[in-house]
C-alpha cells in the first residue's frame, strides 16, 4: 500500500497542469521552476505569425524580471526595442479574470491579439468570451489592475 501511495505522489507531481506550474505573485507571470515568462513562447510570434510558437534558448532576452524566449534573431530585437508592445498585456495574468478581482496566470496557449495588445487567458471559456466582447472586459480588468498589481512582489 505505501508503495502506491509514493508511486501515485509521484504520479500526481508529473502531471502537474500549466496553471499549477505558472501560478505566480510576479508582475509577470514567470514559471517558478524555468524563470521563463509565457512558458518559453515568442510574444513577436503572435503579431508577426499569428500563432503561439516556443521560442529557443539561442534568442532570449532579459526584461521585468523574466527571461523571454524567441524563435529568431529578428523577434528578439523587436521585443527589445519595445516590450510594452509585444509583452502580454496585465503582465500575462487573465484579463477576464482580472475583471472579477482575481490573479490568475494566462496559458500561452489561450490567446488573443486585440487593439494590437497581446492578451493571454488561464482558460478558453474566458478567452471566447473576450472575444466576443473585448472593451467589456478590459474596462473591468484595467479598473481593478492598479490595485490588484500592487499586491504582486516587484
């Protein structure tokens, strides 16, 4: 019986899901074990290629206390000379959340490029229903931002 026990704690570690591993009180959401923002994904790619592509180890940059990851040289230097464009907006955190009150770490793979803003969501219901209706949302979550962004650690 304790074998199984260690084998299912084992077993439970592994299969940890992303929200578990990218919860975070960062200003940026960051993977607390890779020190990776948006789980190694190029933001430039979701402007440039409209899909969510990982970056690689050979292009990266240091910016708000993470470490981002691009597919090229040329997404790298456009996420340098201006990261308040291609960094997801609320510092990754789930704007439909962000709206109820609530910090809740977006998945790279929800997503939405709107009003040329970067926009990452902890899960799809949210991200469709922000689709739907952007300004809705992002009136809610700009009007609790200020508050709920001085709670997270710098």
């Amino acid at each position: 019986m304790a074998i199984f026990a260690l084998w299912a704690g084992f077993f439970g570690v592994l299969c940890l899901d992303f929200t578990a591993l990218a919860a975070t009180t960062e200003r940026v959401v960051v993977n607390r074990y890779s020190g990776l923002a948006i789980e190694g994904f190029d933001p430039v790619a979701y402007f440039t290629d409209s899909v969510a592509v990982q970056g690689v180890a050979d292009f990266e940059a240091a910016e708000a206390g993470a470490v981002w990851r691009f597919r090229n040289e040329g997404n790298r230097a456009s996420f340098v000379a201006h990261p308040e464009v291609y960094g997801p907006q609320f510092g990754g955190y789930d704007p439909v959340d962000l709206g109820r009150g609530v910090t809740y770490a977006g998945n790279p793979r929800f997503w939405v490029v709107a009003g040329q803003r970067l926009y990452l969501f902890g899960r799809e219901e949210n991200r469709d229903a922000f689709k739907a209706d952007p300004s809705r949302f992002l009136k809610d979550a700009a009007a609790r931002w200020p508050r709920l962004e001085q709670g997270l650690a710098q």
